[in-house]
C-alpha cells in the first residue's frame, strides 16, 4: 500500500511538471501518429509526403488500403490497390484517427504485464467503437464531416492511452489496478486536453473531447460534441477503466435524454449500424 502511495505521488508530481513545463513525453507508440499529423498540418507537404510515411508502417498501410475500400468511404468507386490512392480517398482526418488507432494498438501489445495488456487492449477496442459509430452517425445526419467525427472520437481516450503507456514506469500502479483507475480518472481529463492542444487541433475537437457534456436538446445531433457524445453512449464496448471504477453505463435507448425521440433515434442507430460494423472491420482487421 505505501509502495502505491509512495509512486502515486511520484507519478503525480512528474505529471504536474510536465504540465507546468508545457512538454508531454509522449511514447514512442505514438510516433507514427505524430508524423502523420505534422505532414498534414503542413502546407508545404504533399499527399506523397504523407502517403510516404503510411508506405513504411506495413500494418497502417495495409490498414488504410482496407478502410479506402470499404464502402462507407467507396460506395461506388473502383477498388484502392495503392497507398497513394487509399489516402486521397480516405482524407487526411481519417488518416490521422488511423494513424493513432494502429498507433493505439502497438501500444496495447507492447505491455509487458498481461493485466495491463488486457486494459489497453480493452480501452482500444473501445475508442475504435466510439470512432466507427461517430462515422456512421455523422454520415446519416449530415452535420458535421464523418471524417471530423471519426477523428475526433478516436481521441476522446487519449489521456487514458498517455497514462497507461507511462505507468510503466510506476510497478505499483498494476499491483493495485483498481486504485490506478482511480489515478486515471483524475488525471486523464487535463492530460487528454494538453495533448490535443499540442496536436493543435480545432476548438471544435476540444469541445467534442467533453462527452459528458448534457445533449444540446436538438434532434437531430446539432453539432460535433452531441455526435460523439451519442457515440459514446452507443458503444457495444464498455471502457475498461468505468468497469473498474464500477461507472456502468445504460443502454443508449434506456436513456432519458432531454430533446431526443427515442424512436428517431433507435432509427438512427439501426441506420448507421452497417457503417459502424464495416468501419469497424476495416480497422480491426
């Protein structure tokens, strides 16, 4: 117990310094995801540079060649054979949510501890969740771009995936997991916020990250923010670190949510199942 207590403040106090410092160590998991956001981000770029760093991860690649042939993102084209053609089609808002859910899960794998394998392969199979069924809402209703919302989702447990990668480095956290939830829980919030502002992203996809924020009261979603809150309440794949804290949550459709008819909505649901299912292979696969 005093070797958990002992590390949780060590633990804590590295966080806050880091903060205060304004530099996050990110793991080295999340290096592929950094380069594929920074080539996007700059003007003087092309699709080849891009499609150059994709060519020499094989899983990202071959991932992305996968989601370009999927039919949610080619309904009617011919098929994508080539890395080049794969990012022209998916866009580079897709490409990045790819990026880091292949980046995601390399960090999954490279746990050492079978406990917390299992926590990060659960947390990653429930961001991909979260990120499918954002797509799919967003292209049923037509409000926001189902790339933005992909995007935006995927990166709605990015505090978490930070402090699992670390906790490496603190033994004590596996020994008492349930206590280590908890730590999670307090620190994955400002975590998760600095990290998207170092990737700099749109005021938009910060205000999105809040999904517990209460429904805007509009049908159908207005914005970004109640598209990823209604796909994270649709997720089939529960977020291991609520199931550790005991945090269960209702069925979306047992859900009383002010300004939403649950008929529309168990319509939008079945609507966009399909795509939430095919995106959901693409990724996994």
């Amino acid at each position: 117990m005093q070797d958990f207590e002992t590390q949780e403040q060590a633990f804590a106090e590295q966080i806050e310094r880091e903060l205060l410092e304004g530099r996050l160590n990110f793991p080295t998991a999340l290096d592929v995801s950094l380069r594929v956001k920074k080539l996007a981000d700059d003007p003087s770029s092309s699709l080849d540079d891009i499609a150059r760093v994709v060519r020499a991860e094989p899983v990202l690649s071959a991932k992305a060649v996968r989601m370009a042939n999927a039919v949610a993102m080619n309904p009617y084209g011919p098929p994508i054979t080539s890395v080049m053609d794969a990012v022209r089609r998916i866009g580079l808002a897709s490409l990045r949510c790819l990026a880091f859910a292949v980046s995601a899960e390399q960090l999954a794998q490279d746990h050492r501890s079978h406990t917390m394998r299992l926590i990060a392969s659960g947390l990653w199979m429930h961001s991909v969740d979260v990120a499918c069924w954002s797509h799919a809402i967003a292209r049923e209703t037509r409000k926001v771009s189902p790339d933005t919302a992909m995007f935006a989702a995927m990166m709605v447990d990015i505090g978490q995936f930070f402090l699992l990668a670390r906790a490496a480095d603190y033994p004590a956290m596996e020994l008492n997991i349930d206590r280590f939830a908890g730590f999670v829980s307090t620190w994955n919030e400002p975590i998760g916020r600095t990290i998207l502002e170092v990737f700099d992203l749109p005021e938009s996809i910060l205000d999105a990250y809040q999904t517990e924020h209460p429904y805007a009261g509009s049908w159908p979603p207005a914005d970004l923010a109640d598209i990823v809150m209604l796909a994270s309440h649709a997720t089939e794949t529960p977020n291991p670190f609520q199931n550790l804290l005991g945090v269960q949550r209702p069925s979306l459709l047992d859900t009383e949510i002010e300004g939403v008819d649950r008929e529309k909505l168990a319509e939008l649901l079945a609507s966009a199942k399909a795509g939430r299912q095919e995106l959901l292979a693409a990724v996994c696969g």
